[in-house]
C-alpha cells in the first residue's frame, strides 16, 4: 500500500503550511480586554466624591460674577457657605443648602436618574413656604466627568420661568465642579456672556449653618 506522503507529497506539504502559518498567526494576536466589570460612570463618581463631605460645611466666595449687575448683588459682602446633607441615600440624592448671609433659602439638589444627574433649586421663604421661583434646573445631557457636570435648563424650568417672566433665565446652563481635598464649584451661565461662579474651599470645614428655610 502506497502511504498518502508518498502519493500526493506537495499536498502534505501544502497542508502543513497553512497549519503552522494560522497557529503561528493565532498566537501572535493580541486579545481584547476584559470589559470591566467595575466601570463606575462620572455622574456615581461626582456624587460620591461630594457625599464625601457629608455633614460638613464649607466657606465660598464668588470668583467671577458677569457682566456686573445694575443692582446691589445679594452675594456682595456675605457670608456663603454650604452644607452637605441630605445625605440619606447619597448614591441617589444629595441636599446642599447654600446660606448667603442669614437668607438661608436655598438648596441645591442633585439627584441620580436612569440617564445621568438632575440638579434643582429649591427655594424657600423664612416661614418655610415655598417661593414662586422654586425647584427649578435641569439635567444633563452628556455623561460628564467625575469632576465636572453641567445641567442645561430642562423644560419644566423653561415653563416655569415663561410663567413667572424670567425670560433671562430660559438659556440657564448650571454646573458644578469637585476637586477632592481642594474645592467645590458652583456655576451659573448663558450664551449672552452671562457667568457666575462661586468656589467653596474644601480644605477648612467651618461651623454648621442653621438649618435651611423649610428644612
């Protein structure tokens, strides 16, 4: 019987090539990563890195405020601080009253939905009452950074402000910032040159404020 090598030997031949080329091929290939499975998005970040400060309190001050209004400023010679609570469930909500002097109307809120972190206003009056311009703000519409997020206006805030005659406002985008160990920015601008920033200083935690208005 005449062996298969000796019968079509270049084929044998040919064969074995093409082996030894796809494993010679198959080990120098370089595998894809792993998916992580521990990936944490910028919107848990920035809330985590904030809910780092809960129950502490911090001292601001207004690093640009454009162009300059025509009327006294309620930040001009104030005390601002504020105050991380609302700290309950802080991977989905944050409460951070900002007091400016004894006017302790305000909290920002930020909360965490299904598509990223919605920031809102809450203001209130001394007797707890809610003021007509309350809960407003927006959401955002980018995953952001852990540092860095900004929330454009979102529309049930436009139909407020058309209702209450703000039409300044209907270009809002917020934003907030934090450096951990260094400072947490809170920012207001529009598209007309309009910007307010306030930085508050993470490195020296100072007394707690009262309470805000309303709780």
């Amino acid at each position: 019987m005449i062996s298969l090598a000796r019968r079509w030997p270049g084929r044998i031949r040919a064969g074995l090539c093409l082996v030894a080329l796809v494993a010679g091929l198959a080990g120098c290939a370089t595998p894809p990563p792993p998916a992580s499975a521990t990936t944490i998005a910028p919107a848990d970040q920035f809330l985590a890195a904030l809910a780092a400060y809960c129950g502490q309190a911090f001292a601001g001050r207004v690093l640009i405020d454009t162009p300059a209004s025509k009327t006294p400023s309620p930040f001009a010679g104030q005390a601002l601080v504020m105050h991380v609570r609302g700290c309950d469930a802080p991977t989905r909500e944050l409460r951070v009253p900002f007091h400016v002097g004894n006017d302790h109307a305000r909290t920002w809120v930020l909360t965490r939905t299904a598509t990223g972190l919605r920031l809102k206003h809450a203001h209130r009056h001394a007797d707890g009452s809610a003021d007509a311009l309350t809960n407003y703000g927006g959401h955002t519409v980018s995953a952001g950074a852990a540092t860095r997020q900004e929330f454009p206006l979102d529309a049930d805030s436009r139909a407020l402000f058309q209702q209450q005659g703000a039409a300044a406002s209907l270009h809002n985008t917020w934003a907030m910032e934090v450096h951990p160990g260094r400072s947490v920015v809170y920012e207001l601008s529009r598209p007309d040159g309009r910007l307010f920033r306030v930085e508050f200083d993470l490195t020296r935690p100072v007394a707690l404020p009262p309470a805000p208005w309303g709780g």
